[in-house]
C-alpha cells in the first residue's frame, strides 16, 4: 500500500508577450535568468548575489548567496533550445526544499507565437513551438 495521497494536477499559466524573435526570447530566459528571476524570490536566509540555470538537461536552478551559500531549488529536465525548457520545481508548499522527487512539481516553458500584424485576427489561437 502507497503512503502517498492522490492529488489532482493542477496547472497554473502565466504569460508574457516578447516582440523578439523565438531564438533571442529563448537566449535571454536561459542565458540571462539572473536578470528575469526576481531576487526577492528565494529561500536563502542571506541576500541573493545571482540566480543561476544551467543550460543542459541534469543541470541545476539555484540561487547563490552574497555569502556563498547556494539554494538548489530546481533541475532541468528538458533543455530543447529554441522552444523548450522543462525544470522541477523542488519546493514544497511549505517554502522548504523538497527532498522527495515524487513530490517535486515540473515547470514547462513554452514560447507561444502569435501574430499581431495589421491583418492579424485577434480570436486566432496560438500557435505552440514545441514539439
């Protein structure tokens, strides 16, 4: 018998509209998620000095102190540049770090394209680059 409760998935979107090309909006997220993490987001008892994600399947989310102390609050478990990123989201709804992997959540970024030229019709859906 499972000591684990059965919980209903539960999906929570968010969007940002960028005007830049599918490649530089990708660059920017994964290569300069420093800038786009907001630093009063953390689970670290000190200042933030930098939030870092490693840009390769198996690679870390994390915040680094002022102090040296790191926060690993996450892995990457997709890394399909320019289209997609998946990454766990390993804390728990009590704002603690979540040493359980089954209990962990996953994060799906998606770029979504969507047309807003002069002829653009404003109901048409988004079109998903993903696989």
């Amino acid at each position: 018998m499972s000591s684990h409760t059965q919980v209903p998935l539960t999906t929570a979107r968010s969007a940002i509209v960028v005007e830049a090309p599918i490649e530089t909006a990708f660059e920017v997220f994964t290569g300069q998620f420093d800038r786009v993490k907001p630093r009063d987001h953390s689970l670290l008892s000190v200042e933030v000095a930098e939030s870092v994600l490693e840009r390769h399947v198996g690679g870390a989310l994390y915040d680094r102190g002022v102090d040296g102390s790191e926060c690993r609050w996450g892995r990457v478990l997709a890394y399909e540049p320019p289209e997609r990123l998946v990454f766990s989201w390993d804390i728990s709804p009590q704002w603690q770090i979540e040493t359980d992997l089954e209990n962990t959540s996953e994060v799906e970024d998606l770029v979504v394209l969507r047309y807003f030229g002069p002829d653009a019709n404003p109901d048409a859906p988004a079109v998903r680059a993903h696989k």
